[in-house]
C-alpha cells in the first residue's frame, strides 16, 4: 500500500511539472520598446538634414496626461540634430498604448549617413 501511495504521488508530481513546463508565457512588449518605435516613426517622417547625418543623440522622454511625449533632455553635442529631435517629436501624440505618467524613458538615437 504504501509503495502505491508513493508511485501514485511521484506520477502526479510529475504530471504538474509537465503541464505547467507546457504553458506558453505572454511575452508583452516592453513600453520603452514601443515608444522607441514611435518615436522612429515620427523622426522618418520629416526629411533628415544632411547636417545631422553620422550623429548621435540620447533622449530621455515622458509621457504627459492625454499620452502626449515630453522631452526632458537630449544628451547631443550636434545642436542641429537637438532641434531637429525637439520640433519632430516634442508635444506629439502617441497613438498606440497606455503608458504610465511620470516615468522617464530613454531613447538612444543615431542618424545613419
């Protein structure tokens, strides 16, 4: 009897490993990943000068109320491609998501040549 108690619990044990091991996870993307992505989308929208190509530039954004990006900082030494950044994406509605308020995101950007 208690050798059956014992190969019956071992089989349930393994049964639930098994069946939670199987369970697919639901990855959601990462919030910074999906304002990265729009914030892509807004910088190729408008023609990119020749002057800023080959430079790069760190922006740390928030999200207001109404989902409306804020540029806190642009960490840049080309002053042509921080006036770009700013007129391309600053006040500017994020269509898709919710985001949480008062989170700083930062976004690497680099301009191919």
């Amino acid at each position: 009897m208690r050798k059956s108690i014992f190969v019956l619990s071992l089989v349930l044990l393994f049964s639930l490993s098994n069946s939670t091991a199987s369970t697919p996870e639901v990855n959601k993307p990462k919030t910074s990943k999906a304002i990265a992505v729009q914030i892509y989308n807004m910088l190729g929208e408008n023609a990119i000068p020749t002057e800023i190509r080959g430079s790069k530039a760190e922006v740390r954004v928030a999200v207001d109320t109404g989902n409306y990006l804020r540029i806190l900082s642009i960490e840049t030494e080309n002053e042509e491609l921080e006036k770009f950044i700013r007129t391309s994406i600053d006040f500017r509605k994020l269509t898709k998501g919710t985001y949480e308020k008062g989170i700083v995101y930062r976004i690497p950007l680099e301009v191919r040549e």
